[in-house]
C-alpha cells in the first residue's frame, strides 16, 4: 500500500472567486490549476484545508462522516484567516459530487477515501502582506487510503513541550501555517528522544499535538481541554466525547497541567489517546518530560481507548447504529 495521502483521484471538484463572485463548481483534472508565483497563499499563507473520510458499508453503500462539520470549520477556517466566505451548500454538493464519481474507488474497511477540501488565496500580489486576498480557489481532492496504523496501532511516544504549537490566535485554523510552526519541535522530538510526535503543553496547560487532540481517561472519566480559540476543535475529538457520555463515562472538559497529567498518566489503569480523522483513537504508551519518561498505565494496554475507537469505527462502517445521524449517504 503506497503512503498515506500520496494516492489521488484523476479529478478533483473547483470554484474559483474573482469579481466579488464565485464561479460554477467544476470536475477538473487535478493537475489543471495553475497559480501565479506571487498569489499570496505562497507568500502569507493564505490558506486552509478539511480532512474527512468516505467509508464504504457491507451492502456496497457509501457514506461520509460528520461533514457538516467539517464544512462549517472550513467557513470559520476561512473567516479567521480572511479568505472569502463561501457557501455551506455549495462546498456540501463539491463534496457529494467528487465522492459520488468515484465512488467505486473507495476502499472497504479498515480502508476509507478522504477528503481533503482545500481554500487558498489566488491573488497575484506581493503587496499584500498584511491584506486579505481578493481572490481565491476552493477545490476538493480525494485520496483512497489505507489503515492509517498498517502495523497495528503501536502505542505512541510523546514528547512533552512547554511550547505553544502556534500562535494563541491561530489554533482554530486548519492552516498550513500552524503545520509550518510545529514542524521543527517535533524533528527535533525524533531525533533526540524517538517521540513519535509532541504534545504541545505552553506554560504546563495541556493542549494538542501537531495533528491531533489529547485524551487522558482515568477509570470512569475523560479528561481533555476545554475548548478555547488556543487550539483545533477536532470532529473525532467531539464524536470520542460523544459516545463516552453515551456510555456514562463522566467527560471533563477543562484545563489539564502537565503536573496532573505525569501524577494520573501513571497510575495502574490510566490512559492516554490522540484523537483525529486519520488516526481515529491512537493508544498513547508513554510521556517524556524533563528527560524522564512514563509509561501510561505503568504500560498496561488501554481498553477503554481500543473499545471507543471500535465504537467509532462501527459507526462509520455501518456495522452499528448511527444515534447521532453523524453519517450522509452519498449512493
Ligand atoms: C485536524 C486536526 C485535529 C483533528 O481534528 P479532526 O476533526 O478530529 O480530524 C487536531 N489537531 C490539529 C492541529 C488538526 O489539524
């Protein structure tokens, strides 16, 4: 199975804003557009993107996860970063439309085709450095995956960091930029300690890693930061949430420190997960901080993590109901 993400569809849906007005969406080939070398997303990065997934059902059906939600973080995505503003149901039919053409390309579970709506700033000017593009494309790709965890969902390492991710403001944005200010943390995290990724604590609150939200569940209950302008509202993040209070866990939404989290992470029974549209519900095995490391659980398997996650996935298989009306069928 080739790399996550490496793999499109021929065509891709578009609509272009230009003259205070959007044009007809249209299935063009992928490798149609072009992009003037000053258009100000390649210089003030002037754009965001949605990650969702496709999933194809037993009786051959196909279905979209929580879309809704994701189209209307595109709309706030755009809004913050000052991006026209488009309409919901015009990107909804982009989306139904290009899931629709190639439908019989969506792989059957664990595998799924995700959806990668994309907005950018097309304006060709190097002027405009502290001004909102005029002009800009919204366009939708599709790329089939496979499990994203092909060997197995390993438990992660993190590296704790007393950095923020990126700029306070910011971290509502599904943006590049944010992508960009990560990056280098979480190079260094490899090469020094094996982290698998960085979990983004500024002054000990913890926040997110580079792609994904941090769960702690201890026992009954699910502790997780409360939401605030400081990081990225994930959809898994809400849907995990969900189905624990369905369930009767008792869901704490609220400032998390890095000193809580060390004390309860080690405790016999506790667990820790990033949460996402890519890696669902990833066990996390062990924190690292101050050269120490801890073993989550004192390195026990989390069951409540591997059976939120299968909750999730029967959902968006079809193999369990949808109470919560999450799925859209597309044919
Ligand atoms: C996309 C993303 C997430 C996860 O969001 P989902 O909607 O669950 O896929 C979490 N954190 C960051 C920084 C992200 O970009």
């Amino acid at each position: 199975m080739a790399a996550f993400g490496t793999v499109f569809t021929p065509d891709m849906m578009l609509a272009e804003f230009a003259n205070n007005q959007w044009s007809e969406p249209a299935l063009v080939p992928v490798n149609s557009i072009s992009l003037h070398p000053g258009a100000h997303v390649l210089h003030y990065a002037s754009t965001c993107f949605e990650g969702l997934k496709a999933f194809r059902h037993a009786d051959g059906s196909v279905h979209i996860f929580r879309m809704d939600r994701n189209i209307a973080r595109l709309q706030q995505s755009s809004a913050l970063l000052a991006l026209p503003a488009f309409d919901g149901a015009m990107l909804r039919q982009m989306i139904l439309d290009i899931v629709k053409r190639y439908a019989a390309d969506v792989p059957n579970p664990p595998g799924s085709m995700y959806i990668r709506p994309t907005h950018i700033g097309t304006e060709p000017s190097i002027g405009k450095a502290a001004a909102p593009s005029l002009n800009s494309m919204l366009y939708v790709l599709l790329s089939p995956v496979g499990d994203y965890f092909a060997g197995g969902a390993r438990p992660l390492r993190l590296l704790l960091e007393d950095n923020a991710r990126c700029a306070p403001h910011m971290g509502m944005v599904k943006s590049g930029g944010n992508y960009a200010s990560a990056l280098q943390p979480i190079m260094k995290a490899r090469a020094a300690v094996q982290a698998d990724q960085v979990l983004f604590c500024p002054n000990g609150d913890v926040q997110e890693t580079g792609a994904a939200n941090f769960l702690l569940i201890d026992g009954n209950e699910i502790i997780t930061k409360a939401l605030d302008a400081s990081f990225l509202h994930g959809i898994t993040r809400d849907s995990i949430l969900t189905l624990a209070r369905d369930r009767g866990m008792k869901v704490s939404e609220r400032e998390l420190t890095v000193d809580e989290l060390l004390e309860r992470a080690v405790k016999p029974g506790a667990e820790a997960a990033l949460s996402g549209t890519a890696a669902v519900l990833t066990p996390v095995g062990t924190l690292i901080h101050n050269g120490q490391e801890y073993a989550v659980g004192g390195g026990q398997t989390g069951n409540t993590t591997a059976s939120l996650r299968q909750a999730l996935n029967d959902i968006q298989w079809g193999k369990a109901a949808d109470p919560h009306g999450w799925l859209t069928k597309v044919c």
